[in-house]
C-alpha cells in the first residue's frame, strides 16, 4: 500500500520517542541500579536509532517528497527504500539493548547502510530524469547523499576492529569520528539547506547570490573539516587540511549570517512557532560551526574532544538544537499540528524546554570538568532534562496521530452527509 509523506511523519515521531526513552533510560542507570540493562549496550541502542530511525529516516522523507518532483517521490521503490530504513532502524534499536553488539544487531546495522546505498543510487539515477532543480539546492542534496554514504566508512572501520578484535584506539576513534562527521557536518547540515533552500524557491522567492555562495563554502569545507576531529595524529597535512576546512566554515558563515536575518524578516517561514524553531535551528547552526572551528586551537580542541559533557552536549546541538528543530519548523509550517485553525504548541514547548534545559546543563557540566569542579548534581538535572525529552516526544507523537486521526474522522463525517 502507498503511504503518503504524512504517514513517514507519523512513523519518524514515533521513533523520537523510542529515542527519548533509550536517553531516559541512560540517565536512569547511572543514578539508579538497573542490573538487567547494559549501559553500553543503551548507548548503542540510542546512537544508533536516533541516527537511523529519526533523523536519518525524516531528512530521507523530506529529500524524496520536497526536492523530489511529485511523480518521482510517489514510485513505489522510494516506498520499498523507506520500508526497508525503517525496518533495519528498528531492528538496531530491539537487539543493542540486550545484546550489544553481535552477529544480529549487526546485520542490521549493515541491512540499514546497504538500505542508504540503495537509495543513493535511486536518488542520483532520479534527479537526471526529473525537471531540473535549481543549481543550489541540486548541489546540497547530492552532496548530502554523497556524505550519507562516506559516513559508512565509520561502521566499516568499526566491523573490522570487531572481528579481528584489534585494539587499535587510534582506528577506533577514527572511526567513530569519521561516520559523526559525515553524518554531522555532510548528510545532517546539507540535507536542511537543500529541504530550506528548495521551499524558498517553492514559496515563489528567489534566492539571493550569497545563498550560492553559501552552498559552495559549505560544500568545500565537508571534506577538509573532517581533519579537525583527526587533529591526534600530529600530522602536518592534517593540520593544512583542517585549516583549509576552518576558513571555508568561517566564510560560509559570513555569507549566512546576513541570509539567515533577511530570510528571518521575509516570509518564507509564515507560521509564528515555525519560524521560533527555524530561528533556533539556524542559531544553533552558526553556533556549531564557531564551536568546530575553535577546535583548530591545539589546547580547546583537546580539551573539547577530552570532556565527555562537551562531546555530548555538541553532538545534541547539532541533533537536537540544529536539525531537529528545523525538522519541526517544517512540521508547523505544513500543518500536521493545526487543529481548528489553532496550532497545538504545548509538546514543543515541553520538548523545547527539554532541549534548552539538556544543552544547558550538559554545557555547563563540561565547564566543570575542565575546571576540575565538577558535581554529581549534574546528574540528577540531566535526568529531570531526559524526562522532559522523553514526555515532550510522545507528546509530540500522541498529538500528530491524533489530530491525524480527527480529520480522518471529520472527513468521513462530512463525505457521509
């Protein structure tokens, strides 16, 4: 059965909410004495999941039904491509829990990256035969593609380690740093400029030529900028290359900072909370790109990469702060959250506490460390934040089906007389 973009929406906010619950359940065994539960094996359940079925599944979704043209989005392969992502997602996220990793949690994990591969080669093959995209918003999208499938580079690297039971450190944070940074700083950041900039177009404007310039530089620094988080192997090279990354991200930024406050007083964003998420998206936006490129700085970034709360709490930005606000923005603006021509705003403001409540704390817990004041206080926030998260998340999930259910049922009511 075709399913629409509104069902893949549905299914995307069910899975943040399984999220939420890995992440409370993390804060909970480290406060609480859980024997059956492996906090590792949590983390893996929760990495991996948040990764592939919600952000990873919902960038997918709005790649395929708002830069896609129509007719192509509607092909039953896209649906198999979203089936499949979905299925491998939730696999991951029922074996890592309870067995770590292993010969099933694995083969999921390498069902979900053949999944992403097969796609790749439907999108690419797609955008030759649909109406031409403007030349941005076709750049950004294959380079987030692009940068979906190198970030299995990571996995690979991981899967060998695993199997020849190296203990290479080194290939090890390699690896890990490789797939979050693609995933981070290729698919994630490109993926929401070629969703934004293709509404623009859409919403009738036409965008301004530092958007052009924007998207290059950002495109140019995908691939140096990965040295930044390589800066440990004290090679020459790696520090040109992560120089080269810095001064890319420095100058998209400048392009994007009077872009973002020109966009901001337009009205490509109509929706009042819409565009609050969208304005924090694009603020946590500029901030992680400062944040990245103060880590060139050999005593920060070692600092940075040494503190686990900052680690953290830098990856949440991006995921949380970035991405998913923006993804939410894109939500309000479409109206999946309209009931009665009133916007149902309270899951986003409790989500939206949960967030502002995690970065802070996670921030200001790292600020410690570094300064050698730390406080087993943290803790008990932390997990008041994850509770926030994890309620604001079925939240969210509870009221998209139900007003999708409401209509359903008011549109029957109104066929019937």
């Amino acid at each position: 059965m075709q399913k629409d973009k509104r069902f893949w929406i549905g299914l995307g906010l069910l899975n943040l909410g399984l999220v939420a619950m890995f992440g409370l359940l993390m804060r909970s065994k480290i406060l609480f004495s859980i024997p059956f539960l492996d906090y590792r094996n949590l983390l893996s359940a929760h990495s991996h999941f948040a990764f592939s079925g919600w952000v990873g599944l919902v960038l997918i979704v709005v790649l395929i039904y708002d830069v896609m043209s129509p007719k192509l989005a509607e092909k039953k392969r896209y649906q198999g491509v979203l089936w499949g992502l979905e299925i491998s997602s939730l696999g991951m996220a029922f074996t890592f829990p309870f067995t770590g990793y292993n010969a099933v949690s694995i083969f999921f994990s390498s069902a979900y990256i053949l999944v992403t591969y097969v796609f790749g080669w439907l999108f690419f093959k797609d955008l030759r035969q649909q109406p031409p995209l403007h030349p941005v918003v076709r750049w950004l999208s294959i380079g987030a593609v692009v940068s979906l499938l190198l970030s299995a580079i990571g996995p690979l690297g991981l899967s060998y380690i695993l199997f020849t039971k190296s203990g290479n450190s080194l290939l090890y944070r390699d690896s890990v740093y490789t797939f979050l940074h693609f995933q981070y700083n290729g698919f994630f950041t490109l993926s929401v400029f070629a969703v934004f900039f293709s509404r623009w177009i859409r919403k009738g404007f036409s965008l301004p030529p530092a958007a052009k310039r924007f998207s290059l530089l950002l495109l140019a620094s995908v691939f140096p900028a990965l040295f930044l988080a390589l800066l440990w192997h004290n090679q020459l090279i790696f520090y040109v290359l992560a120089a080269i990354g810095c001064l890319c991200i420095l100058a998209s930024v400048i392009y994007f900072l009077p872009e973002f406050k020109k966009s901001a007083a337009s009205n490509i964003i109509d929706q009042p909370l819409a565009k609050v998420f969208w304005t924090a998206s694009f603020v946590s936006f500029a901030l992680k790109m400062l944040l990245t490129i103060g880590t060139i700085y050999p005593p920060l970034g070692h600092a940075v990469y040494g503190a686990r709360p900052v680690i953290i709490g830098f990856l949440h930005l991006v995921f949380l702060a970035f991405v998913s606000f923006f993804i939410f923005s894109v939500f309000l603006e479409e109206g999946y959250f309209h009931r009665h021509k009133k916007i149902v705003a309270f899951p986003f403001y409790l989500f939206g506490t949960g967030v502002l409540a995690n970065e802070s704390l996670l921030m200001i817990q790292g600020l410690e460390i570094l300064f050698k004041t730390n406080s087993n206080v943290y803790n008990w926030l932390l997990w008041g934040a994850a509770i926030l998260l994890f309620i604001g998340a079925l939240s969210l999930a509870a009221t998209f089906h139900f007003i999708k259910t409401s209509k359903k049922t008011e549109t029957r009511f109104a066929t019937s007389v």
